[in-house]
C-alpha cells in the first residue's frame, strides 16, 4: 500500500474554510501553483515563511509517492504599488530609482531570491514562469473575457466588470467579502477614472508615454495587471483546474478573489480544488513588511547586524523556528524564540548523527512493548505530517524520538530489546523526516569555519589580557561571549576551549 493511501492527508482549504481529505484529480498527481515574489527587492523573512510552507507541502507529498508540479511564478511586471490598480509599476518605478533596464532589476532580484531560497534549503520549484514571458497568452485572455461581455475596453485599458460577473456567479467567495459593502468601499470614482465601478479591476493597462514596460497589443500600448499573470500561468501549466494554490494570507483579496473570478469566467469551471494560505510572520504583533518599515533580509538576520536582533543566527536555525508554528497560525518573531530554536535544532540534528552512527545489531527476535512504542513514533510523524502538514506536532515527536535515540547511544535503552524491523521503521522515519521532509541540513561548514578563525583570535586576546593581569578586560571577553551563546572554559594548564550552545 502506498504511503498516501496508509497516511491520507487532510487539508485546510481556505476555500470553505473547512479542512479535507486532500484527493488530487489524478490519482498520484499533484499540480501546485504559488504565487512566487515581485522581484523589484529583496526577500525579507516574511517571504521566506510563506515559501517554507509551500517548500514543505511539495516535500511531503512527494515523500508519501505524489508526483507533484510545482509551479512557482516570478512577478516581473504588473504589481502595482498598494495592489491598486493606479499608482506606479513597483518594477519600473525601481528601475527608474536605480537608473536600471527593468529587465536588469528583474534579473538581480531574482538571483537574489534563488540565493536566499539555497541558503534555507528551499528547493526550486519544477516550473518558474515570469510574468513577461505570458504576454500574448494574457492578451487572448483579455480577449476571451471582452468577447464574454465580462470585460471591457476602457481608454486602452482592459477591466473585469464584477458586477457582470457576479450576476453570473457569486464573487467574494474565497474571501467571504460581501458584494455590496465592496462595491461602496473604497474611493469614490472620478471623470478621470477609466474604471465603469470601483470594485472592477485591470486585467490590462494602457502604458502611458513615459512608462518603460510596455507591449503591443489590440488596444495599443500598455502592459498586464497583476491577477491576470497568476491565471494564465497556472492554467497553462496545471490546466483549467488543478489541486493547490498557495501563497500568503495577504493575498486572499484582492489577488486570489480575482483569479477566481477571472479563470471562472474564462473557461466556465473553478480553476482551484484546495486553496492554502500561510499566515503571517510578524514583529510585535504586526505584519512583517518593507512598507512598515519593520523587515529584515535574511542576510541580516545571518550576521545579526539589525537593531531588532540580539545577534546571527542560522538559516537552520530560523527553518526550525518556523517550522515549530503550524503554517496558519500567526508567527511572531523574537530573539529569545530563535535562540530557544537553536538549542532545539541542535538537539535534534545531534540526536540524527548519534543516531546514523549507531552500530545496531543483536535484535530481538520477538516483539516488546518498547519495539512497539518505537514504531507508534514513527506513525506519529506520518499522523501529524497528513494532518494538514503540522510540523510543530510534527517536532514535538521527533523530540520524543530524540530522547529514545539518546538512551540507544547510552545503552539505556536496547536494540535487545527491540526487534530488527521496529528499529529500522523507527531509526528511517528520524532520517526521512529531518531530511528529507523537514529539509534540515548540517550547520553550514563555512560558517563554523570562520566562527572558528574568530574564536581564535579572541581566546588569543584573553589569554594576552590575563597575562598581563588584565583581569577586567579577560572577564569582559568571557561575559560577552557567554550572552552570545558561546561557553568558553579555562583549563587546568592555562589552555582554554570553547563550546557553542
Ligand atoms: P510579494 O513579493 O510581496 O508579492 O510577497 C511574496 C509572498 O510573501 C506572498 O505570498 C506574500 O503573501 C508573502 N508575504 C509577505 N509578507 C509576509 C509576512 N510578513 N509573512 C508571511 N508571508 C508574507
Ligand atoms: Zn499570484
């Protein structure tokens, strides 16, 4: 039996709000589409959440034997500032700022986000289509949508008439926004405005003279709006229906609600089965966001060299920190958690190297209750992993595996006492899980590499400062380096060592 058929998987659709049994239209087969980053800045740790999660709904399921397509698009033109349909493109509007070819932000951000991605072990998604690369298939769209009389041409733009469509079928319903409160919202239109009602948006915008992304097209020059891009990418690439969209909570509405409303439209069917959204990570209780002024890089966080961190801390570290929070619920970040989550990562990673180097042998021959708890642990895992993808419980039993591998390598507990298959269910479930469906790697060697370079000079330093009886400045060196997380320890003979905590 396979193991998604032995551990079915159930899901939080946000569409319903109701958690299901996750069945994929084709038996075997997952098609999945997240909407990946604007790439007119860097990632900050808010993304990388909302990429985490997605990274670990297409490891598991591909553990448990789904094949799985992965779509993961780039933004390269489209997103609007305050995703409104006025305001500047955020990509022209940084090439302009930068003095760059768009294309030319376009192409560093998106490296920078490949980097970022490797640095948490993210692993690439199997198709990552750009914006820019779907333009006639955005432009027949919009065709599609005017000849269904549920867009119209407005001044060289193209918008979607919400109101049409909602005489057709309901809008709002993945966000459960009511029609008519939207429809009163918001800033009221002017003579100037293009749009017939507020609550329609751009499927095309008409470029003006001196905005730089522009294409062809039957309504002159101008360039796609942002919902639009999503659409034509997973339909081409998932077909007009397809089992999981994702992305963060933030892009429920306006973003997701439009899709909806678009590809229904389109091609007469729901394009989406399972809609997953991943919750926010926050700082004090709000949203982290460059507009607040409240982010930080990954880079940052690696060096400690930000106001808001006590000090660096590992991609590993931040991965586990993560991951102890179920994707929907809120995350709020704080030094003391990450340091709490490094002596948890450690603990863990420990307890998978204790564990590959143990020499098992000398089994029992029959079943023990303790071969059986061992087994049940490695169930555990599976149980919660297809419990809507909950790695913090998850977590919680790779501890309680962590401790049962300690007492095998103390020789408390005994491969006597357990037979061969309950400790090979239980000893490959701990691999399987840390690495391959938690996607935990070794601390970075070149980083342990330089922090042994600088633990050098400093214990130079302080073996200087005591012999020349400067014993407030050895103290001192001592003192910071324990509120670092770094144990030194004075020897007998004078040498001294350290230990990381
Ligand atoms: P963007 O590049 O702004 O379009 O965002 C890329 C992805 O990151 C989207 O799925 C957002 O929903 C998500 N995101 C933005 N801010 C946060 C945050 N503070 N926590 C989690 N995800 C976020
Ligand atoms: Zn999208």
């Amino acid at each position: 039996m396979k193991l998604f058929e032995r551990f079915p998987v159930t899901v939080s659709n946000s569409l319903g709000g109701q958690k299901e049994t996750f069945k994929p239209l084709i038996e075997g087969f997952v098609g999945m589409y997240v909407c990946g980053p604007t790439v007119y800045n860097h990632v900050h740790l808010g993304n990388v959440r909302t990429f985490l999660t997605f990274d670990i709904i297409s490891r598991y399921l591909r553990h448990l034997g789904f094949k799985v397509r992965y779509v993961r698009n780039i933004t390269d033109v489209g997103h609007l500032e305050n995703d409104a349909d006025d305001g500047e493109d955020k990509i022209a509007k940084k090439a302009k700022l930068e003095r760059l070819e768009p294309m030319e932000v376009v192409k560093n951000y998106t490296e920078g986000f490949h980097e970022v991605m490797r640095q948490f072990n993210i692993l690439p998604p199997s198709i990552e289509p750009t914006a820019t690369g779907h333009i006639l298939e955005q432009i027949e769209i919009c065709k599609k949508l005017l000849d269904a009389g549920i867009a119209y041409e407005s001044n060289g733009s193209i918008y979607f008439s919400v109101r049409t469509y909602n005489q057709l079928q309901p809008y709002g319903i993945l966000s459960g926004r009511n029609i008519e409160e939207l429809m009163e919202s918001g800033r009221d239109l002017d003579a100037q405005d293009e749009k017939r009602e507020k609550i329609d948006f751009a499927l095309w915008k008409k470029a003006s003279p001196s905005h730089i992304m522009r294409w062809n097209s039957p309504w002159g020059p101008g360039f796609p709006g942002w919902h639009i891009e999503c659409t034509v990418m997973s339909t081409k690439y998932l077909g007009e229906t397809f089992d999981i969209h994702g992305g963060g909570m933030d892009l429920k509405f306006p973003h997701h609600e439009c899709e909806i409303a678009q590809a229904s439209a389109a091609n007469g069917k729901p394009p989406v089965r399972y809609w997953i959204h991943s919750n926010m990570l926050t700082v004090n209780g709000q949203k982290m966001s460059k507009s607040l002024g409240n982010s930080f890089l990954p880079a940052e966080l690696f060096s400690g060299n930000h106001p808001l961190l006590s000090r660096g801390f590992s991609p590993m570290t931040v991965r586990f920190f993560m991951l102890q929070s179920h994707y929907s619920s809120t995350l709020d970040f704080s030094n003391e958690a990450l340091q709490a989550a490094e002596k948890g990562y450690r603990r863990l990673f420990n307890a998978l190297l204790a564990l590959k180097a143990l020499k098992a042998t000398g089994f029992a021959e029959t079943s023990s209750a303790t071969g059986a708890g061992l087994a049940s642990l490695a169930d555990d895992c599976y149980k919660n992993m297809s419990d809507d993808f909950n790695t913090a419980t998850t977590l919680a039993v790779l501890f309680e595996m962590s401790s049962r591998i300690n007492d095998l390598h103390a020789g408390v507990l005994k491969t006597s006492e357990i037979t061969e298959s309950d400790f090979k269910k239980f000893a490959d479930t701990y691999i399987m899980m840390m690495e391959d469906v938690l996607g935990f790697l070794p601390e970075q060697q070149e980083g342990s590499a330089h922090l042994k370079g600088a633990m050098d000079v400093l214990i130079s330093l302080r073996k200087k400062a005591k012999a020349d009886r400067n014993f407030q400045l050895s103290d001192k060196i001592r003192d910071d380096l324990k509120s670092a997380g770094i144990q030194l320890k004075d020897g007998k003979d004078g040498t001294m060592s350290w230990e990381a905590e």
